[in-house]
C-alpha cells in the first residue's frame, strides 16, 4: 500500500506542480491587476477569496480523476484485479487526490498572502492568516469528501459529477424551501426592521461551498486590522453555525460512507445505471419537489422545472422512454413541487 | 484412410519420420530436446513429449537417459509410404490396375510393354 | 492449482455461470475457448478477482480469491483492452506493475527489444498490436505463477505472436499456470495442452486437446442400399445425408464405431480429420448455435 502510495504521488506530482503554478499565477493576477488601496476592506475579502474559491474548485473535481478508476470497465479491470483490497486502492486514490487539492492550494496562498503584505499599504493583522488558512482545510475537505462520495455513487462518470454537484446544493435547497413556507409571518429585528422575508433562513449558508465563503468573509476582515465583524447578526451566525454542523455532518458521513461502500463495491455496476439511493433515485425527485416549490414567486418557471426533470430523468434512465414507474416519480415529484409553491404563494 | 488434417503432435510426428525415411536424418543423428523444440515452435511441451513418445514407440528414435534423443536410423523409405499412401487414395478413387499401370508407364517413361 | 466448484454468476436476469465445474492442474496452459458472450472474460474475471461470484467456490492453491492479497500477488490478469492511464508511457507502466508484482527487468527489456517499442512515447500513440506487446512483455516480465490472459494473440503479428508462445512455454517451464481465452484455436492447439469449452453457463468439454481429439470424429459413409443415418446402429450426435453419403460425428471408442459400420459393408467408409476448430464447431452446433 505504502509503495503504490509513492507510486500514485510521484505520478501526481507534475499534476500538483501544474496546478500550483497555475493557483499562484491567478492569485498574482489578480492581485497586481486590482489597486487594493482603493477597494479598502472588499479587497481583503476579494484577494482572500481567490485562492478559497480556486481551492474548491479543485476540491470539487479531483475526485473526479481520482475515483473515475471505479467507473470504466476498463480501469477496474486493472485495478480490482491489482493485489490490493478495494478499500486501500481508493485510500491511497482518495489520500492522493486530497494532496493534489492542500498542495497547491497552501503554496497558492501563502505566495499571495505574502505579495499581498508586500503590496499594500492598508494595515494588516497578518498573523490572522494563519488560522483562516487552517480553518478553511476543513471545508475544503468537507467539499472533497462530499464530492467524492458523490462521484463514486454513480455507475459511469458523467452520472458522477451530476451527483456530485447536487448534493454541493442539497441542504441549500431544503432551506430555501422551508424559508419560503415559513415566510409571511413578518419578523422585526431588534433595530426595529421588519423582514417580509423570513430572516430565520439563509440558504445561501448551506451549501457545501459556503463555510469556505464565509470564514473568508469573517477572516477578510480579522485581517483587515478593522476589529470587528461587520454587520453580522447573531441569526446570520446562527445560520452559519448550523450550516458548517450539517455540512461538516456531511463531510464525514461522506467519508465514512465512501469506504464502508468500496467493500460492496462490484464490477458489474459499472458503467450500467446509476441506481444508488444517492443518486438520481433522491436527487430526481428532490431536485424536482424544491424547485418547482420555489417557483411560488414566478409560477412560469415550473415550466423550465418540468422540462429540466424530464431531461434529467432521460439522463438517468439512458432513454427518452422513461418507462412508467419513472412517469408517476416524475409527476408526483411535479405536483408535490406545485402544491408547495401554492401553499408558499397563497396559504401562508 | 486419409487424413487432411493432423494434430500438432502427429503433424511433428510425421515431419520426422519423413526427414529419417528420406535420410536427411541420419542414424545416431542428435534431436532437439523436447525444450528446445518447443520453445523453436512455440509449440506446448508435453504436445512435443507426445510426438517423441509416439517416435519412439514406431522406433523412429530412441532417448539416452540425461544426454538426448537419437535417429534409430533409416526405416522404410519415404518415396514407398508415400506411394502406398497416394496409390490407396487412387485406387479408392475408382482407378482399375491397367489403366493405374499404364498412367506409370506414361509417368516413367520407356517401352516396358 | 485451481479449482471452481459450482460456480453461479448472473449480471441483472442474465445467468453467465450455472454450476460451472473447472480444475486447471499446476504448470499447465490451458485454452478457455466458447462463443462470443459464452463467459470467458467473466471467467477470468473471477478468477483473477475481479468480480465476486454468486455461488460456489473460486479457489486458488485452495483459498478463495476475491479480495484475497496474498492470492492476488500471485496471479495476474491481463484483460482483454488492458488499461493504462492517459498520457501514460512505457516506462511509468512499468513503474505501476513494479509496485504490485515481482518485475524481471531483462525478461521486459529483451521483449521490449524484440519488439522494438519506444518506451518513452505516450502508449496512446500507439497501434493497436504495439500495445498489446507491450502488456504481453509486462506480463511475462512480472512472471506470475498464474497468468490469466483474455485474447491476447489478437492483433499480434506472426512473429509476435511466437515470441510470446515461446514466453509462455518458459513461464510454464517455471511451474506458472497459464490461463487463455481465445478464438484463435490453431494458436491455442499449438500452446495449450489442456483447454476449457464453456457453453450454455457450463463447462461443456475440458480436459487434454489430444484425448478430446481422439474422442470426437467425423466420417463420411455410403452403403450399397439407401439406409437413413438414424437406421445405422451407431448414435451420432449429428448426422446429415447428401444423396447417398452420410456425414456424421460421433463421440465414443472409434474402433468399435468403425467395426460396426464396416459390419454393414459399406461401399465407402472414411474417417475425416478434425482438428481443434472442427471439435469446437461440432460441439458448439448441437446446440443449436449453428444451423
């Protein structure tokens, strides 16, 4: 295991040293090309953010070269036959991708955060660098293990990144459904503001990305020698408190679930369809029921809903034929969606 | 009978008895090792050990234990079988003897009448 | 040794295996031979590892091999479209099964040579033959004591293709058992010394090419009056008449089949040869494949 280990880094590693330039090389652009004096504290949050961002965009994908070996005949071939167990060949894949991500990563950040101590004037609490770079390891690792248990759930790759990128916005979307039912009673804060839109719910706090964003934010201006936290209500921290427990949840559920499932994994799944209750079996109809039901502010837009589940319901299946069981998910799905938006628009 | 078709071990078979019958393998001559052979060929061992069993048991060669396989020298000639094998096929065919003798004459020649 | 007991695989409703019983003796090479979709890649497939069977028992030297290390570092598959990662050149393949597996660097480099293969180049470059030597020379180089190859003299050249014979009569010679499936049967008589003929989700015939030839024969026959292939006291398992010839095979002791019919005096009675593929055809066609 420890040889194919090395094996698996030293063919990574002109892949990391791309990727490291290239993180750096963008975060330097970026850097030189903005005036940071003028932009003041935005800036921070701006620069801090590139290399987040550019992180979770490796997060995301890696598992994707990394895991696509489970998803073609071919590979498995190769590598279900290698004298390993399944569960360390996708330990040692699953390791290397996550060096692949923290590597560049933490050389990208660190070349710009010192071009940035170098280049501005503004003042600077540089020593705040240090623990926004640890914390954000732990989203960056949430949004990998997240995305690769997604990924492998599938029988062929495409099938993956799909899976992949819904569960990046599942909790989002349930969120932003419940804010919507819940909506109507109107809320007045402290200040004496009154919300017409529930303030209890911030979606944009749960998606898998989002720690990663607003420890950014937080950070930025920690960093920013300013001292406090700009208007930052203690809902919108309750809200990012639970959003970082669920997806931290999910992270690990994720990566426990990754392994428990490599011993059941089997060849013959591969490259059929994705039948995994991880999958489009949830994902369907979820995806189905919370869109159309946040179509209550525009009900026109349950069209491009239906259509965009007809489509993805063909993707699954493989067919435009999608058979009748998939027929009744597909409008029950439907018709549990409006009923929502209904309630959304009218009851509430 | 005819046989078209052989098995690898009688086609290799029949390849030797043919090279000792028509005395391009001379008695006491060396053969390859049933190795040796196998590996030239790419032919299975233990098909080539059926092929020198089956030799040696005609007694076509005979093996010395740890030094190798040799020619047991000449057998019936090559041209005899040859002409037994072709004029059974022949006469099978429907050809009567005169009309076989008279093809022979044609083919050798002369004024044998 | 190996040996598969009853063995049931099914992929959805498609049953592959149905009780298949196979034992392949040590330092043997045997020919896994059967239609196209009959099994033989799911064969190799279990026993190189790769998918788990339903039922009955794959063992290698007597332990299971699924998810088995220790069993797995010694066998190798090389399946039929062997994998390599894109970009992936001869030398970083090599570096990958010299991690896993025992690797002879002169065995690779002489068939390197031989095969003259620029090890530099990306494999994606090249044809489909070259890469098919280069996975025969890492095969042979990692000198497994079980090799389980699927249709690898496809797309090999002559020559190659003797080169990588005499490979494995060496890899034999050193106790290796070697497992290959193909449709290429002049190549598999040649180098096989026992074979496998899967069909039906069953081992339909096993054992030594030579005995199963000796077995199974087909004779061509004509008697003076006109007597139907089913009148004749010998069972055929498939006869057919033209005119007044009778083709027919049989399986069984041929001296006592031709004594009988020579009891009927025939005015023609002969034996037609059959080799490895004509044993194959006639198998395979009593059920029904070919009509």
């Amino acid at each position: 295991m420890k040889k194919y280990f090395i094996y698996e880094l030293k063919k990574s590693s002109f892949t990391i040293a791309c990727l490291s330039v290239i993180l750096t090389l963008l975060y330097l652009v970026i850097l030189l090309s903005t005036e940071a004096g003028r932009l003041g504290i935005n800036a921070y949050t701006t620069y801090l953010a590139v290399p987040a961002y550019s992180g979770a965009v490796l997060a995301f994908a890696v598992p994707f070269r990394q895991l696509d070996y489970k998803m073609k005949k071919r590979s498995a071939d190769l590598f279900f036959s290698l004298p390993l167990s399944h569960s360390k060949i996708i330990a040692v894949k699953f390791l290397t991708g996550l060096i692949i991500v923290f590597a560049p990563y933490t050389l990208s950040y660190w070349l710009g955060a010192f071009a940035m101590m170098i280049k501005t004037s503004l003042p600077i609490n540089a020593v705040f660098y240090i623990p926004h770079f640890f914390i954000t390891l732990l989203p960056l690792y949430i949004v990998y293990a997240v995305s690769s248990f997604a990924f492998t759930r599938a029988g062929k790759a495409s099938d993956g990144v799909l899976f992949s990128a819904f569960w990046m916005i599942a909790p989002m979307l349930a969120v932003a459904v419940l804010g919507s039912l819940i909506k109507g009673k109107p809320y007045t804060d402290i200040e004496g503001v009154t919300y017409l839109y529930d303030p209890y719910f911030h979606p944009e706090y749960y998606s898998v990305f989002s720690p990663l964003s607003y420890f950014t934010s937080l950070f930025a201006e920690l960093i920013s020698a300013d001292g406090y936290f700009m208007d930052t209500s203690s809902i919108t921290i309750a809200n990012m408190i639970v959003g970082f427990a669920l997806t931290a949840l999910m992270g690990a559920g994720a990566s426990a679930g990754l392994f428990i499932a490599e011993k059941n994994a089997r060849f013959e799944n591969i490259e059929q369809i994705s039948d995994s209750l991880f999958g489009y079996k949830t994902a369907l109809p979820y995806l189905t029921v919370c869109l159309t039901a946040l179509c209550h502010f525009a009900f026109f837009l349950a069209v491009f809903v239906a259509v965009g589940a007809f489509l993805l319901t063909a993707v699954y299946r493989r067919t435009l034929k999608i058979g009748n069981k998939q027929a009744i998910i597909y409008a029950a799905s439907l018709t549990a969606g409006i009923i929502l938006a209904l309630i959304c628009a009218y009851v509430l | 009978m005819r046989k078209l078709k052989k098995s690898v071990f009688e086609n290799l078979a029949d390849g030797f008895k043919w090279k000792i019958e028509t005395g391009i393998l001379l008695e006491g001559d060396k053969l390859p090792s049933c190795r040796e052979l196998a590996m030239e060929k790419g032919i299975n061992p233990n098909t080539v050990q059926r092929a020198y069993t089956e030799l040696e048991e005609s007694g076509y060669i005979y093996t010395v234990p740890k030094k190798g396989v040799y020619v047991c020298g000449r057998k019936q000639s090559g041209a005899v079988r040859l002409a037994k094998e072709r004029l059974e096929e022949i006469k099978d065919a429907g050809l009567s003897k005169e009309e076989a003798v008279k093809i022979l004459n044609e083919v050798y020649g002369g004024n044998n009448d | 040794m190996i040996e598969i007991k009853n063995l049931c695989k099914s992929f959805g409703d498609k049953k592959v295996f149905d009780g298949a019983n196979i034992t392949v003796g040590d330092a043997s090479i045997c020919g896994l031979i059967g239609i196209n979709g009959a099994g033989k890649s799911t064969l190799l497939r279990i026993i190189g590892g790769v998918i788990k069977p339903d039922g009955g028992k794959v063992t290698v030297d007597g332990e299971e091999v699924f998810e088995n290390e220790r069993i797995k570092s010694r066998l190798f598959f090389l399946a039929d479209d062997p994998y390599y990662d894109t970009g992936v050149t001869g030398l970083k393949l090599k570096e990958l099964y010299k991690t896993f597996y025992p690797f002879d660097d002169s065995v690779f480099d002489s068939y390197i040579n031989t095969f003259s293969l620029d090890l530099k180049k990306p494999i994606r470059n090249f044809s489909k033959g070259m890469k098919r030597q280069l996975f025969v020379a890492v095969a042979l180089a990692c000198g497994p004591e079980y090799l389980f190859l699927d249709e690898s003299f496809d797309g090999l050249d002559p020559l190659a293709r003797l080169e990588f014979k005499r490979g494995l009569i060496a890899l034999q010679e050193k106790g290796s058992t070697i497992i290959i499936a193909s449709h290429s049967l002049r190549e598999l008589e040649d180098i096989c010394d026992s074979f496998v003929l899967i069909d039906d989700s069953k081992v339909k015939v096993s054992g030594k090419i030579e005995e199963a030839l000796d077995n199974i024969f087909k004779l061509q026959m004509a008697f003076e009056q006109d007597i139907k292939p089913e009148d004749l006291p010998v069972r055929f398992i498939r006869a057919e008449k033209v005119g007044r010839i009778i083709t027919a095979v049989a399986k069984g002791d041929k001296q006592q089949v031709m004594q009988k019919l020579e009891s009927l005096n025939p005015v023609i009675l002969e034996e037609i040869p059959m080799d490895f593929e004509d044993m194959f055809i006639e198998e395979v066609r009593k059920e029904g494949y070919l009509k």
